[in-house]
C-alpha cells in the first residue's frame, strides 16, 4: 500500500478524539468558518469512520503546521487524465519558486477520476498571489471549471 492522504470532517471536538486516541498518526487539522476538516498521511488502512482516501501522486515540500491551506477538488473526463500528468510532470518543479508556499499535494481518488490538490500557504494573500502567475494558469486553469470545489482553511494543529 503506497502513501495516501485521508480526509475526514466534522465537529471539531469529535475529530480532535482521533489526535487523542491516535498519537502515532500525522494528523492535520484544517477550519474555516464552515467546517472543519481532519487530515491523516498515511501507508496504513484509514482510522476515519467517514474517510475520502486519496492516493498521494506527487508532493512538494512539508504540510506546516501553521499558516493557510487550500483545497481544491475537481474532476477530468476520461481521457483528460494522461494530458493532465504529463503537463502537471513538465511543469511541477516550479514549485519551488512559489512566494510562501511551503507544501503542494496532488491527490487523486482511488476509484475515479477526482483529483484534488491541498497546498500550504503563509498567508490567503500569498494563495491569491499565486492564482494570478503563470504557473497556476498553465497547470490548473485548463482543468478547473465550475464544478470545482476550492475551500480555504487555517491550519490549526
């Protein structure tokens, strides 16, 4: 079994049980104002009653535990997926040259075509700065669309 991100939510005091019964697991746990969201990277089977498993495709840097995360979720239609890897491979290294950026995941679901990519900011503001150079543009415009879902969280413990 590889590495895989699992993601889980609900009431804040109910996931902060699995942090307590768990403390040999990384666990991360991510609010905004509408809810919260706990994180746990892993090789083993998932803990989470209620679990998306997402399969870790590529990482950049550390997940901090501080800041601002972001969460986008999307989907490709068949066919899009090797287009999508390739030009994600040709262009992932420029990464590290993202202003307060300290981590980026893409993730992709087990069974589907839904991908999603949980990147770690100092701030919202260095995230929206990002949203406007190239590199965003060239990697994730073309396949982010409507039904994308983007959520932003401060990164709690």
């Amino acid at each position: 079994m590889g590495l895989y991100l699992y993601l889980t939510s609900g009431i804040k005091e109910n996931l902060l049980t699995y942090i307590e019964n768990y403390p040999h697991h990384d666990f991360l746990l991510l609010e905004n104002n509408q809810q919260h969201i706990l994180i746990n990277e892993s090789n083993e089977l998932p803990i989470f009653e209620q679990v998306t498993p997402y399969i870790n495709i590529f990482q950049f840097g550390t997940k901090k535990k501080y800041g601002h995360a972001v969460y986008q979720k999307f989907s490709l239609q068949q066919g899009d997926e090797k287009i999508f890897l390739l030009q994600f491979e040709a262009l992932k290294n420029q990464f590290a040259k993202q202003l307060g950026l300290h981590g980026f995941y893409l993730l992709k679901e087990e069974t589907n075509l839904h991908f999603a990519f949980l990147s770690f900011w100092d701030t919202e503001t260095d995230f929206d700065s990002w949203k406007k150079t190239q590199l965003y543009h060239q990697i994730l415009s073309p396949f982010l669309n409507e039904q994308t879902a983007t959520s932003s969280y401060l990164i709690r413990k």
